[in-house]
C-alpha cells in the first residue's frame, strides 16, 4: 500500500479536516470518498466494507 504519514487505518483518530479516500476501492477501480474533520475517527468504508482498508488523505477542507 501506500508508505506516506498520510494513511490512516479504520479507527485512527483524523489529525486533519478533509477527504480522505478508500485505497481498496481505489485499486478496485472505485473512487470511495469521504469528509473527515480532525479529532474525528476515521470509518468503516460504506462501499467495500473491508475491516483493514486504509484511508488515504488526499486534501483539505
Ligand atoms: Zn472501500
């Protein structure tokens, strides 16, 4: 996956506000986005559904 401070597993707490994307969905050919703001944890994945995806911060908001 992905070797970046910018990942974050199901459960980690967000250290910034932002859309942060599915790596699983992604590599699935499925773009997965959600907003996060900082302090909040970071979710389940709606769309795959998968327990150990990784959330990839991709911008600010
Ligand atoms: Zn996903």
């Amino acid at each position: 996956m992905v070797n970046s401070s910018l990942t974050y597993k199901i459960g980690e707490t967000a250290d910034r506000t932002g859309t942060y994307e599915c790596l699983i969905c992604k590599y699935a050919g499925v773009v997965t986005e959600v907003h996060v703001e900082k302090g909040k944890i970071l979710p389940m994945c709606a769309t795959c559904k998968d327990s150990d995806t990784t959330w990839h911060f991709k911008k600010s908001s």
